[in-house]
C-alpha cells in the first residue's frame, strides 16, 4: 500500500511568511540571480547562459600555462554528475561539464582570473545549475538526458541542451 503524504498547511504558511519576512525571494540558488561570486562573476540563467557558456567551450583554445590554470581549479571539486571523477575530467563531455570547462576558459582567457577565482566561480555556477544539490551519480543512474535542477547533465549534445 502506498503512503500518502499530507501536508499540514498551517506550519507550511507559517514557514512561507518567515520565508518571506527573512528575505527568501525563492530563488534558484544558493547564489541568488544577478549576485555575483566572491570572485566577481554573476549568474542569472542557467537556460540562458549554459549554451554561452558550450560556446566558449568550443571556441576558446587555452594555451598550457592557461590549462593548468583550469586543471588546478577543476580538479579540486568532484563533477555533480560523477563524484567518482574531478570537474576538471568528468566522465564524458556533458553538456554540464562542457558548460562549467568553458565557463572556465572564459574566465581565465578573457578575465584573466587566476586557480582560485575560477574554482570559486565554477562552485557558484554548480549551486546556481543544482539548487536542489544532487547526488553524484546521474551519469550511473541514466539520468543524462535530465534537466541540471532536477540531478542531470542536461543532455549529451549541445544541439540538444535539456
């Protein structure tokens, strides 16, 4: 037999206006739309910037000393995806990690921001993609071809950004 949930409605309202009375507008993140990192990069749209920041992916090539730049920073932080592989490798180009690698590029070819400012940034960028956390393991479970917020990679192809 199947459980139901039920909701009690009076703490619910009563946690909605504490909410609210504290500030939470409900935002997607941790980092809320438009406020940028600690290192001065903002986030607004994951719908929006993913595919801009696939392009970079594809169009800026990093000399060595800049990719070791984007290896130190990635390779500190686990991929959201497969927590058994750093962000700096992943364990496939998805279209999470071709975001959160160009995302780097263009940080440190067109900002000039060092090791530490683009792990700071690409942690933002993975709060701001996973509001809701996730568990490590999308790409084990089948979960490829699911949105960023709902524990995915947001698709295999950047033709096809879910």
């Amino acid at each position: 037999m199947a459980k139901i949930k039920t909701i009690n409605y009076r703490f619910f309202g009563i946690i909605v206006v504490a909410a609210l009375l504290a500030g939470c507008t409900g935002g997607a993140s941790n980092n809320s739309a438009g406020e940028p990192t600690k290192s001065g990069y903002e986030f607004y749209s994951v719908e929006e910037q993913t595919p801009i920041f696939i392009s970079y992916y594809n169009s800026i090539k990093l000399t060595p000393a800049q990719e070791k730049i984007k290896n130190d920073a990635l390779s500190r932080m686990p991929a959201p995806c497969c927590t058994d592989y750093s962000m700096a490798s992943c364990c496939c180009p998805c279209n999470f990690a071709k975001s959160t690698w160009g995302l780097a590029a263009h940080l440190i070819v067109n900002e000039g921001y060092n090791a530490d400012q683009v792990e700071d940034a690409a942690n933002t960028w993975i709060a701001f993609a996973y509001p809701n956390g996730y568990e490590g393991d999308a790409c084990y479970e089948g979960r490829c071809g699911v949105e960023f917020e709902n524990d995915g990679c947001g698709g295999m192809t950047e033709q096809l950004i879910i």
